[in-house]
C-alpha cells in the first residue's frame, strides 16, 4: 500500500504525483524579469528529483513589484517564453509546472543577498518609487512608500489579472498568489502595516477586501480546470498583528471565491518579531485551517525528513509538504524519502538502471 506522503493529490483536473512540492524560492538569477538557464537547471533538477509540483520563485506582476532588480518578473510578453521552457521540462519529468505572483510593496527594490539585501539606490537598479498600503517604511533605512491611492489599487489587481493570463500561455498549471511574508497583499491583511482609513483599512473586512479582490479577479480569468493557491502568513507573531483566528476566516471567505489550497506559513511583516522556528513549527497553522475552513492547505517551514513528512500527511495534518531549503541541500529528496519508506522511488527513466 503506497503510503500517504506518495499517494497522489488531485485538485480539479491537476494531478500530482505525490505529495510533495517545491516551495517558491527566490533566487536572484533573472534578466529585466526574464528567467534564464539558470531557473531550467535549478527548477529542472527538482522535477527529475521526484518533486510532484514545481513552484518557480515569486514572479512580479509589475516592475517596482520586485523584491530585487535580479527577481522574476510577468509584467511584459517577453518574459513568457523563458518560463514556458522551464514549465515544458517540468512537466515532461513529472512534476506539475507552478508558479507564485506576487507585488513586494514596501519591500522592493532591495539588493540580493549576497551584495547586502539592503535597499538600492536607482543606480544600483532600485525603483524611482515604491508603494504600500500607507507610507510606513518596513525598516530604518527603508524608502518610505508611497500610499496606494485607488487608481494604484486598480493597476495592482489588473496586473495580477494580466500576470496569470500569461502565465496560462506558459503552461503553468496551478497560481499561487502570494499573500505573506510582508509584502504587498499581506501588507494590506496586517494593522502593522495598514492604517488606512478608507474601504481597504481599519476592520478585518476592509484589510482583506484587496485579498478577496485579487483572488476574484485572477479566478476569473484562470480556467476552472486548474487549481488557484494562496500563500498566507498565519501569523504575524507580534501582539495586535494578524492573527491564526482571522487567517481561518480569510481561508473560508477566499475559498467560496475559488482558491483551493492555503500554502500556511508565518512572519515577515515587521522586521523585529521573534518567530520560533524549529521543525515543524507552522504545521500547525496548517492543520487548523485545514479542520477550521474545509480548505486543502499546504504545511511549511524546516520540514526536512520522509518520516516527518509523511507523519504530518498520514495526520491529516496538511495535504501537502511544501518543502524548500531541504530541495536546496538535496534535489532528490523525494528520491531518497520514497526509499526511506519503502516505496518505489519515482525515478526518471534515465536514473533506473543506477538505481
């Protein structure tokens, strides 16, 4: 009997083969938004590893959009091509071709990592002008953004819309809209970082109205046949933020509009909130959701061994694992965790006699 981390998941006509995918990670590798040979390798090697989805790194819906100069983009036509050649190689090797959209808000137009992370100056390609909820920097050293008025609010879900029409043409077939971390969409569900005084702030209804507004609208033009996701950060884990409580009411209200998975991770909207990180810490915002909402939800954060994997799968605690800094240690990790259980790996044609 295959055991539950391997068996399939199935989401409207979308198979995976097992229950295991690639988180989106970003990468910092892209030409003026274009992904390069770089994201066929990186994404490539995961698909022949096993991996049942796919997710390519958080894609910008606009230019100022991204967290970096050297971040996916999905604002222009050009950059379909490129992701449509990763989505073909995904596919062939069995892993179903994914991708996140996402807007950073007040946190674009930072360095990548390994050249500090820190936000850029226009001559290190940095943005002329970022926008936010409301004009509160993330951070001393932040630029202040500039308060999204509703013309702003309206480019924002219209690229979104134009964004996931795209990435229709690329072959991808499950959108995860980004909601965490503390960007942009998140930046609007969280009273840390939203204090505005109009329709889209103050109450629960207002601060996810933008959510609700996003989902609707991409749902509308992504065909009924693939899955939406959504990724949330449960959590602010700082007192007066969001909160697990309103993430299960946002789970309930954005699955009657057509979402059908909550990826559930946690933090990242203020940059002095102290997260306990060990394993499995955020499964439980999946579980709860999961019980609370009747939603499909996604478990994240330091999941790194078959026999925890497939305890939270068996538990009934997430649909799937979502699993991201482990894929960077080891490509093949559902290889080897299929061993590990006793089921058949699922290898490519080209690894069976080595195997």
């Amino acid at each position: 009997m295959t055991c539950p981390l391997f068996s399939p998941f199935r989401q409207r006509d979308i198979e995976m083969r097992n229950r295991i995918a690639v988180s989106p990670m970003c990468t910092y590798s892209c030409n003026a938004g274009q992904a390069t040979d770089w994201h066929l390798a990186h994404l490539g090697a995961r698909a022949i590893g096993g991996a049942g989805l796919v997710m390519a790194e958080a894609a910008a819906v606009l230019p100022e959009g991204r967290i970096s100069p050297s971040d996916l983009g999905v604002w222009q036509d050009g950059q379909v091509e490129p992701l449509a050649r990763v989505f073909r190689f995904l596919k062939e090797y069995g892993a179903v071709p994914a991708i996140q959209l996402a807007h950073a808000g007040r946190k674009a137009g930072t360095m990548p990592p390994w050249e500090g992370g820190r936000p850029a100056d226009q001559q290190q390609g940095g943005w002329p002008e970022i926008f936010a909820p409301s004009a509160l920097p993330f951070d001393r050293g932040y630029v202040t953004p500039t308060e999204l008025d509703t013309a702003g609010i309206e480019r924002v879900i219209a690229a979104f819309v134009s964004a996931t029409q795209r990435m229709l043409d690329a072959g991808a077939e499950v959108v995860e809209i980004h909601s965490a971390h503390g960007y942009l969409l998140h930046q609007f569900l969280s009273p840390l970082s939203n204090r505005r005084t109009d329709r889209y702030g103050g109450n629960f209804e207002n601060r996810t109205r933008l959510v609700r507004e996003v989902v609707s609208a991409v749902r509308a033009v992504w065909p009924e046949r693939l899955p939406l996701w959504l990724r949330i950060s449960c959590t602010d884990w700082v007192d007066g933020g969001w909160n697990p409580e309103e993430s299960v009411e946002l789970a309930r209200a954005v699955g009657e509009l057509g979402v059908d998975l909550i990826d559930c991770s946690s933090g990242g909207a203020v940059p002095d909130a102290v997260i306990p990180a060990a394993a499995d810490f955020q499964v439980p915002f999946a579980e709860k959701i999961r019980q609370e909402s009747g939603l499909a939800t996604g478990a994240v954060g330091l999941i790194t061994e078959a026999k925890q994997a497939e305890a939270i799968i068996a538990g009934e605690r997430a649909d799937v694992v979502l699993i991201g800094r482990e894929f960077l240690r080891r490509p093949q990790w559902p290889l080897a965790a299929a061993i590990e259980l006793g089921e058949t790996p699922p290898l490519p044609r080209q690894y069976e006699r080595g195997f």
